[in-house]
C-alpha cells in the first residue's frame, strides 16, 4: 500500500529539516540529498523535498501500519506549519512494486484522506 500528500509551500527544506530533527529523536532517518526516509513500525516514511512543495510518502504492506505514518509525519508537519496553514491530504494506493519509487500505481484508484486535526 502506498500513501502521498503534496503539500505546497515556499520554505519545503525548513520543514523538512525540522520534521527530520523532531522525529528524529524517536526513530533513525537516513538521508540522501533532499530525501529523507525512516522505518516506523512496519511501515516506511519519505519526506522528499521539492520546489515549492514538500512531499510526504508512506509505503508498507499492512493499511495500519501506513496509517501510523500518515499519523505521524501529517500531524506534526500540520502543527509545525500551524502559521502558514500548512494542510496535509493523504492519496492512497496500492503499489505493484516493493520500493514503491514514491509513486502510485494504477492498479487502485487513490482514496484522498483529509489529516485529522492536531490533538491539543
């Protein structure tokens, strides 16, 4: 299963330096140029940098497991972005290949989930 959201903004590296150095005090991100990419469970979290855009990924086998990344990455990149109202919007799908290469296949349609709002 393969989950994406797009999430448009001027400053995409602040965030995501910021999303890598928070998360990473509770789970081990590897780095590569402006991807960055962590285990969370049994589910794998990309935070990819682009122009104008920060784009999030969650790929594994189990719905549930993608969803805890989802959780994660969204809910924390929605409150660092608090000021700038920054909104996550999740579009899943179900991948044909392992690595995923952050992009959905056409074998299902993707279900858009709105990010549930931060907990206070």
């Amino acid at each position: 299963m393969f989950s994406r959201a797009d999430v448009a903004t001027a400053t995409p590296e602040r965030y995501a330096k910021q999303l890598v150095a928070h998360l990473g005090r509770k789970v081990s991100f590897s780095t590569d140029g402006g991807i960055s990419t962590a285990m969370m469970g049994d589910a794998t979290g990309r935070i990819i940098v682009g122009d104008g855009v920060l784009t999030l990924t969650a790929t594994g086998s189990d719905p549930a497991a993608v969803a805890v990344v989802e959780d994660v990455l969204g809910r924390h990149l929605e409150r660092f972005g608090a000021r700038n109202e920054l909104a996550v919007h999740w579009a899943r799908g179900v991948t044909t290949r392992s690595d995923s290469s952050d992009q959905p296949s056409a074998v299902s349609p993707p279900l858009t989930l709105r990010h549930p709002p931060a907990r206070t």
